[in-house]
C-alpha cells in the first residue's frame, strides 16, 4: 500500500518534471524524487535492514536530497535566472513524451524476464521512467543547470533499479557511486559559474564555436 | 601492498600539493610522482604477478599492458606539462582559497591515480567508479585556460561521458541480474574474472543486455562513433600533454572495460552478439573519421579524430578476435599519439595557432620538430617500419582469415581517406614556405629539450616495427588470451 503511493508520487513528480518552465521548481522536483526513492528502496527491501544499510541510505537521502539541491539552488541565485524561456522542446510536447515514456517503461518492465526475488515491475518501471526523465532533460532544455539537474535524475533512477531487482552491490563500492555523483554534481556547478563569467549567460546550445 | 602505493601515491601526492605555495616545488612534483610511478610499474612487472580469484583489486597480464602504457605516457609528458605551467603563469587570484595552478596539479595527479585505479580494478562496480573518477578528475584540465572555447569543451566533456559512463552503470546492474537466475552463481562476487568462469550458467537475455548498455556507456567515454562528440572539442581545447594523456591513456582505460565485459560473453557462449555489435561500432568510427580528417582545418583536430579512428580499429580487432594486433595497435596508437600531441603543443607553442594553413615550413624552422612530426604521422598511417604497421597488419590478416571481407573493404578504405586527409594537411605544414605573408614566422631553432620526449616515444614505435621485445610480446600473448575470453 505504501509502495503504491510512493510510485504514484513519483510519478506525479516526474511528470512535473517534464512539464514545468521553473528551474527552481525543477531542482525541489529533484530533490523530491530522491527523498522519494529512497523511500522506495527502504520499503521495497526484504526483510529488516542492517545498521550499515540504515547509515548508507539516509548519507544517500543527505547527499541527494539536501546537499546537491542546496548547491543547485547557490548556483542558481548567482547565476540569475528564474526560469527557461525558450526551452528546444515546448512544455506541452514534452508533457505528452512524458506520457509516453511512462507507457513506454511500465510496458519493458512487465517484458522484461525477472530474476527471483525482484521488486513488484511497477518499480522498475518507475526507476526507468526517472532515469528517461533525466535523459530528456539533458536533451531537451538549454540551460547548462537544467541539464546537471537531468543528470542527477537519472542517477537517481539508477539508484533504484538496483534493489527494485534484487541486486545489491558491496557497500564501498555503492559509496564510491554516491561519492562520484556528489563530486560530478559539484564540478558540474562550478564550471556552471565559470561559464556564467565567461558567457554572461548559460544557454548550451548558444555555446557553439566548437564544430567541424 | 606495491598495487596500493601505485594508485594512492598519486593520490596522496595530489592532497599535498594543494598545501605547496611554491609554484617550483609543485610543478616538480608531477615529474617526481610520475616517474616514481613509472618505476613501480617496472617493479611490479619484474617481481611477476597472478591475482587470486575474488580480487578486486589486482594485476593481470591484461591490466599489466595497460598500466605500462599509461605509466610510460604519464612519465613521458611529465616535462611538458612542467614546461606548460611554467609557459601559462597566471595572475595570482585575490578570491579562492587554491590558485588555479594548484587544483590543475592536483587533478593532474588524481587523474594519474584513478586511471590507475581503473586499470587495476577487476571489479565491475570498482571499475565503473575508476572511470567516473577519471572524468571528474580530468575535467579541471580541460578548463584550465577557461576561455570560452575551452569551458564549451568541458562542459560538453562532463556532460557527455558521464550520462554515457551512467548508462555503464545501468549496465552493470543488468550485469549483476544475469548471476541471479542459476542457484550455481547466485550472490557470486562481481569480478570480470569470477563472471568469466562462470559464464555459461548465466542468464543470456541479461547478459546480451548488459553488453550493449556497457558498450555504448564506455564507449562514449573511448570516443566510438556515434558517442565521439566530445572527444574532438576536449582533445583540441585541453593544454597539449593533457590531450596526450586523454587520448593515449585514458581512452585505452575505457577499452579495457569492454574488452573484458565481450570476454565475459564470448565464454558464455554468445560471443557472435558482442563482437557484431563491436565490429559495427568500429567500422562505424573508422569511416566517420576518415570523413571528418578529410576536412580538417585544425592539427589538434585532426590528431583527435585520428584517435577515434584507430578505437574504432581497436574495436573492430576485438569483435573479429584479433586480440594480439589488437592489443599491440593500442600499444603502438598511444605512444605515438602520445608523441604527437607533444609535439603539437610544442608547434603551438611556435606559431600560436591551431589552424593548418596558418603554419608552415615547420622543417626549416625547427627541423628537429618538423621531423619528428613527418615521423609521427608516417607511423600513425601505419606505415612500415613503425609498430603501427606491424599491427593493423596482423588485424587485416585476421580479418582475411575469417573471410570477412565487407569489414575488410571498410577497415582499408578508411585507412586509405585518412591517409590522404593527413598528407594532404601535414606536407604544407612541414614543407611549406615560411616566408608566407599570413604567417607569422617564429625565430628558428635547431632543436630543444621538449623534442626528446617524443622522440623517444617515436624511437619505441620504430623498435616494435622492427623487432618487439620478448618480455613484450609474452606480455601481450598472456593479454590476449585474457580478453579473447580463452
């Protein structure tokens, strides 16, 4: 029962995502799907957690929920923009690519042949919509931030895949994931910075003197 | 214990030198790790090795070839990257705690040590993590000079590999589902090695899965077409012995992950899948390249789209099973790319300009140069008496053995473009007048200190061409056995 709401959360949130023009509300979207994720992981694990498990999910919820959207939101004071304006895809068409995404990923989910003791498929489903939700993201909008905030979904999205089937890595090793991702983010948003010095602005696809 | 202080000296080298106020005494301090690296490196090879099973971190024949590579191109470029700095003195910056210099050597030794670290690690998950760390340490190089071409760079650079390296990690865990369906292999701990052993009992569906995401997720970190987009944007923009490292380093790192992700499936069985995909991703990189050389206005480039070429030959040798060219061709591309972009920073450093028309009569000016360039590219055409001869030759032996004949018309016929798109550039280059109006001709110099690193690494190409070293090819025999999954 509680799995069901979660998964019915996410994906109102993802779906936000795909439709909102607001970076500030993309960033508390983010941090919204990672606290919700987590979330997941906790009730979709058999049996009782370990301490250490407790430890590494809630430095997990930190990290993803507080840390990189606080980061998210400095560089986004000081870069000075509210919202993207013109984004490459308009709001309503990626709203109906959400849709399809979803149809899309509860679809391969149910395809898929599941190794024993996987998660309900709706959870894969839900891990494989957030990590297309971050993909578009990246591909579709201009802002420089808007695409580190796709990146950090779709590390999210992966995050969960793992235990929705049943795979549970060596704890140093998930650490070392996390680590990357917290240190990926942060490099992201500091060349962010330098590029809003150089440029005076963040636009990506108006970065264009390098081509063939 | 000598593994540890391979790969966490540099790291502990890179802590200190962001507590170094003395610009002397940090620079040195990339040649002193990179050397005492190199050092190790020998040792280790020396003393032998065998990882026992269930390692995580550990050398085989395999990672040994890699790390020598590595350490030899690390060492090699050392004194370039010293002279860069001392050529780029920046302004001392009022705001931030580090100067910039600092961070630069910093993410210069942790980029020596994670690349380390990759080679080493013989675990998936470890693995994955290396490689991430080699972007994130790499991108603060890239940017050094934060023009806005080089910011452009590295925001493409960061983006890309680690949305493709993610997509690695999707992969992973596809990996890790496949070991979940036989009791045999349940909870087996994920080494490439203990994977490998196991193969056959392992689910396929995933298996194939798993191989197509790694491929495309590493792949877009070894610049195969169509993930190449960043690879010529960071190799041209990043200072000249940094695109020495990207592309004869840490582009091979990225192999390696593949290589022995396809040694996994063809135990299983299923081999005739990952090298189609693998042939097709080679041959798709070759011809695209040669397209985009023949094009070229820009050295830097031009060396870069060469690179993704010849990771496309890389490719290709591992999906028809060449793996001894192709292990060799690895050896050979990044001491000679290696040696190139060297010498590239040391033209750049001459004319000031990336652009190939802007520079010429390069042979009278500096001849020394000059002529290692005309070398350098003599051997990165594959032609004979350099290694990269002996090499692509064997791969297209291969090739014609096993009757494959379409890959073989793409594989020479790429090789052919990108002859002539190089010819075509680097005879002007190096031949050409220096009395023309449009250049801006540099005082002559018969030969300099920043020559001799590349020659050297010229002089081993020409050696392999003529006669490989025993120790040397052992080496590679054990190697390719390991990634041909025997």
């Amino acid at each position: 029962m509680i799995d069901q709401s979660i998964i019915a959360l996410l994906l109102l949130v993802n779906l936000r995502m795909f439709a909102t023009s607001r970076v500030d509300s993309l960033v508390r979207c983010v941090a919204a799907q990672a606290f919700l994720l987590v979330c997941l992981a906790v009730v979709t694990h058999e049996g009782s957690l370990s301490w250490e498990a407790w430890t590494f999910l809630s430095v997990t919820g930190l990290v993803k929920c507080a840390a990189l959207p606080a980061l998210m939101t400095r560089a986004l004071r000081s870069a000075g923009i509210r919202r993207e304006v013109e984004p490459l895809v308009g709001y309503r068409v990626s709203l109906f690519i959400g849709l399809a995404a979803t149809g899309f990923s509860v679809w391969a989910a149910e395809k898929l042949p599941m190794p024993a003791g996987a998660a309900d498929p709706l959870v894969v489903a839900v891990a494989l919509i957030s990590m297309i939700t971050g993909i578009f993201l990246i591909v579709a909008r201009r802002k420089a931030i808007s695409q580190a905030i796709g990146y950090l979904a779709m590390e999210n999205g992966i995050y969960v895949l793992a235990p929705a089937l049943a795979v549970h890595g060596p704890l140093i090793v998930e650490t070392g994931v996390l680590l990357d991702v917290f240190v990926g983010v942060f490099i992201m948003g500091v060349i962010i910075l330098h590029i809003r010095q150089e440029f005076r602005h963040i636009d990506i696809d108006r970065l264009s003197e390098l081509k063939d | 214990m000598m593994l540890r202080i391979l790969f966490l000296a540099p790291f502990a080298a890179g802590l200190a030198s962001l507590g170094i106020s003395s610009p002397r005494v940090r620079r040195r301090l990339i040649t002193i790790v990179s050397f005492f690296h190199l050092a190790c490196t020998l040792i280790v090879w020396r003393t032998g090795f065998e990882p026992s099973a269930g390692r995580w971190i550990g050398l085989d024949a395999l990672s040994m070839l890699f790390l020598l590579i590595t350490s030899v191109l690390f060492a090699s470029s050392s004194f370039a990257t010293v002279a860069y700095l001392r050529g780029h003195e920046l302004p001392v910056e009022s705001r931030g705690r580090f100067s910039r210099e600092a961070v630069f050597t910093c993410a210069m030794l942790f980029f020596l040590g994670t690349t380390t670290l990759a080679i080493l690690s013989l675990h998936t998950g470890v693995f994955w993590m290396a490689i991430e760390a080699t972007t994130l340490a790499s991108a603060p190089l890239i940017s050094y000079q934060r023009s806005s071409r080089s910011l452009e760079a590295t925001w493409k650079y960061l983006l890309i590999c680690s949305v493709g390296i993610a997509i690695a990690l999707v992969g992973n865990t596809a990996l890790a589902v496949s070991v979940a369906f036989d009791p045999a292999t349940y909870g087996l701990p994920m080494t490439f090695r203990d994977l490998a052993e196991r193969a056959v009992s392992l689910n396929p569906v995933w298996l194939k899965v798993a191989f197509a995401l790694i491929l495309v997720g590493y792949g877009t970190k070894m610049g195969l077409a169509p993930m190449h987009t960043w690879l010529p944007d960071a190799h041209s923009e990043a200072p000249s012995p940094v695109s020495a490292l990207l592309s004869g380093a840490l582009l091979n790192c990225a192999f390696l992950g593949i290589l022995r992700t396809n040694a996994i499936l063809v135990r299983a069985g299923i081999g005739g899948y990952s090298n189609g995909l693998l042939a097709a991703f080679g041959a798709l990189s070759m011809l695209l390249a040669g397209w985009f050389v023949l094009r070229q206005a820009d050295f830097k480039r031009l060396l870069a789209y060469s690179s993704i070429e010849h990771m496309g030959i890389l490719a290709i040798a591992a999906g028809a099973g060449a793996s001894f060219g192709g292990l060799l061709h690895a050896l050979n591309h990044s001491l000679t790319k290696g040696a190139l972009f060297l010498l590239a920073g040391t033209i750049l450093g001459a004319y000031h300009t990336k652009s190939t028309r802007a520079v010429s009569g390069l042979i009278r000016i500096s001849p020394a140069t000059g002529l290692l360039w005309i070398a350098g590219f003599l051997a990165i055409c594959g032609v004979p008496p350099f290694g990269t001869f002996v090499s692509e030759f064997s791969v297209m032996a291969v090739l014609g053995r096993g009757g494959r004949w379409w890959l073989l018309a793409a594989f020479l016929s790429a090789l052919g473009i990108v002859f002539v798109g190089m010819w075509r550039i680097v005879i002007p280059m190096a031949f050409g007048r220096p009395s023309d109006p449009a250049v801006c001709v540099p005082r002559s110099r018969p030969i300099e200190a920043a020559d001799v690193p590349p020659l050297a690494l010229c002089c081993m190409v020409l050696l392999f061409g003529i006669w490989l070293p025993s120790p040397i090819a052992r080496l590679i025999e054990h190697a390719s056995a390991i990634a041909g999954g025997l």
